[in-house]
C-alpha cells in the first residue's frame, strides 16, 4: 500500500508519490530543517516538492538508497527534467525552472552533509544565460511607488514597509519577523536578528527610512495595537503581520502607481542592491549589507546593472 507524504498541501500539478520509508522521512526531514534555518517562505514551501519528485524519479529508477546517487544519476535525472512536459503551459520545462530544481537538490545535499549523512554532489551547467533576477524596479518607479502610499494609517505602514525592504533591502521573512525592539533609533542601524540560516546583522538606516520608520511608530501602530506585542508590522487585527498581506499592499502600490511588470517584496531588495552598485558603492560594501554570506551571491547585481546601463 502508498504511503502518501503528510503535513503538507497536495502538489495539484505533479502529485508525485513516493513510497520507500527513507525517502519519505527525508522529504519530511529536509522541510523541517529549511523552516529551522529560516530560509525564505518560498524555498520551504517548494524545495521539498521538488525534491519529491527526485526521489519519485528514483524510485522509478529502482533506487531507494540515497547512498546510491551518483553524479551520473543526478545528470540523467536532469535529462529526464530536460525532456519532461510543462504542465502549466505547452512546451517543455524553462531554464529557470529547471534552476530551481538545481538550486533544490543542492540544499537537499547541503541538508545531508549537515547533518553527518551520506551526500552527493549537484554539479549541474544549463546552456544558455539565465537570469537570477527576473525584475526591478527603476529608481522612477521607486518614487513612484512611494508617491503611491496614502496619508492614511495604512499609507503611513505602507511607506515604513517600503523604507523597510528597499531603503534596507531586507529579505521577506527578516522584515516580517522585525520587532519594534529591533529598530535603533539613536544608532541609525535595524537589527536582523533572524535572517537566512538565522545569522545576525546590522543594517543602516538613511534619514529618509528613520523618518518613515518613526512617524509609522509614532502615528500609525498604536492604531493597529489591540494587544501587547513588540511586533513591528501589525494587521488590523493587532497580529504579525503575513508575507502575503505584505504583498498585497505592495501590488496595491504598483497599480496606484501605473507599474506593469510582475514583481514581489523581494524585487525591492534586488532593487536597491541593483542602485547602490549602479551607484558606485563596492560590491563588498553591498554584500554586507545585503548579508549575503558569499561574493558569488551578490556578483549577480553586477551582470543586472551592466544589462541595464
């Protein structure tokens, strides 16, 4: 009898099933770890569905020993995602998705060597460019998107929010997880206490992001406060605020300002990592304060910015 993987949504597009206990564990396993190490809300939700359909695959292949996965395996699987159909549209998988399945079993291996088991290696090269960074937004559109926000309670959230992700370019997580405790004002600095792999950093604030952060402090939480909680962003109900209401007001932003292009919360932080650089800060100097814990990491912006000079 199938044992189907519990504690997660079905995968409506590729409801991959696997089987072997080992491997259902490890899907289970390797989805814990990445909410432990707090990476970012999507790389939770779909790594392990991707890693799924890895071990549906080999399982086809009549493996189901993880000691088994050689590099040769790893490329014929990437053969078969080469050739698979698309299920959301015509045609075959695109590069970028195809990346991600790359980037997927990289942390999937990463995961195993941290945790003292047997691993493997991804060493995987797509033809072709491909782009890490799909959009940002103009220092125009910036502007734009800030004219947008209303004098308004939310307007007043909506402008912190910006300050918050673009004036600091932090991550989605590590804004939402902020505390008013976190902001220190006398300091010009945001602390970070939760950021990816739950490593801790400073980032400084411009007057300009003082400002906004302050009169949201000032004139617009206490409106929202229903409850004790140091929570820096707060729905109407008084909770935390969501990445998804977070995102909303974004999108909300983006049509008030007449911008067409598809974009997140994260295309804020890609944004002004793009502008610092174009601006003639170091890459070393951005790389702190992006938190990237690698170079490699924050080279993409130069490739974005010589694409749009």
């Amino acid at each position: 009898m199938l044992h189907m993987v519990r504690a997660r949504p079905p995968y409506k597009m590729q409801p991959f099933t696997i089987k072997t206990p080992e491997f259902i564990h490890l899907e289970e396993s390797f989805g814990e770890w990445l909410r432990l190490l707090n990476f970012e809300q999507s790389t939770v939700k779909y790594a392990p569905r991707k890693v799924r359909e890895f071990l549906c695959w080999l399982e086809q292949q009549q493996i189901t020993e993880l000691s088994a996965i050689t590099k040769q395996i790893i490329a014929n699987y990437f053969d078969y995602l080469k050739e698979r159909r698309n299920n959301r549209r015509k045609g075959k998988l695109s590069r970028n998705y195809l990346r991600t399945h790359i980037t997927a079993l990289r942390k999937l291996a990463r995961y195993l060597r941290e945790t003292g088991r047997e691993s493997f290696e991804v060493d995987i090269q797509l033809p072709g460019r491909t782009r890490n960074i799909k959009t940002i937004f103009t220092q125009a559109e910036i502007k734009a998107l800030y004219n947008a926000c209303e004098g308004d309670v939310l307007g007043i959230r909506d402008r912190a929010m910006l300050s918050i992700y673009y004036g600091c370019g932090l991550r989605r997580n590590e804004g939402i997880n902020l505390d008013v405790s976190d902001v220190l004002m006398n300091k010009n600095l945001l602390y970070v206490s939760k950021g990816k792999n739950y490593k801790e950093r400073y980032v400084p604030m411009t007057e300009a992001v003082k400002e906004d952060i302050q009169n949201y402090l000032d004139f617009a939480r206490s409106m929202f406060l229903n409850r004790p909680t140091n929570a820096l962003f707060l729905s109407y109900a008084g909770n935390r605020l969501i990445t998804q209401s977070m995102a909303t007001r974004l999108q909300k932003l983006k049509e008030k300002a007449g911008i067409d292009k598809e974009a997140g919360l994260h295309t804020l932080r890609h944004s002004i990592a793009t502008h610092l650089l174009q601006s003639g800060m170091k890459l070393s100097q951005i790389k702190r304060f992006l938190g990237h814990s690698s170079m490699e990491s924050t080279q993409i912006y130069t490739h974005l910015a010589n694409e749009l000079s």
